[in-house]
C-alpha cells in the first residue's frame, strides 16, 4: 500500500499531480519528454505518468539506497 511505504509529504506531491490529471491542469508534455519538476526533482510519477482510476504501485516510485 503507497501511504505506508513513502512520507507524507511524497503523498502530498503525488495527490497534486493526480489533481492535475482530474482537472486537466498538466504541464505541457508528454509521457516521452516529460520535463515535470515532480519527476526530476524529486523522482515521483508525475500527472503525465499517472492514469486515472488505476492505483499507483510502490514500484513506481523510486527509491534511493
């Protein structure tokens, strides 16, 4: 389950991008040349990576070792 596997505030990143793809509030891009600052900054799916009504998997978030 992602809320037990990663910090609040990555939640809350993801929450906002999700919002995004609800609202149809994306940055301009695409999924092959996304430059979202949610995915270089902080390596977390961003609106352009994440489909509605299907749930985020742990795996898609990366994890720095």
């Amino acid at each position: 389950m992602l809320c037990s596997a990663i910090s609040r505030s990555a939640l809350e990143l993801i929450h906002a991008e999700v919002m995004k793809k609800v609202h149809a509030q994306e940055e301009p891009g695409t999924m092959d040349k996304c430059n979202c600052a949610t995915g270089i900054r902080y390596l977390l799916p961003c609106s352009h990576h994440i489909q509605l009504a299907v749930p985020i998997q742990v795996n898609q978030i990366v994890t720095c070792k």
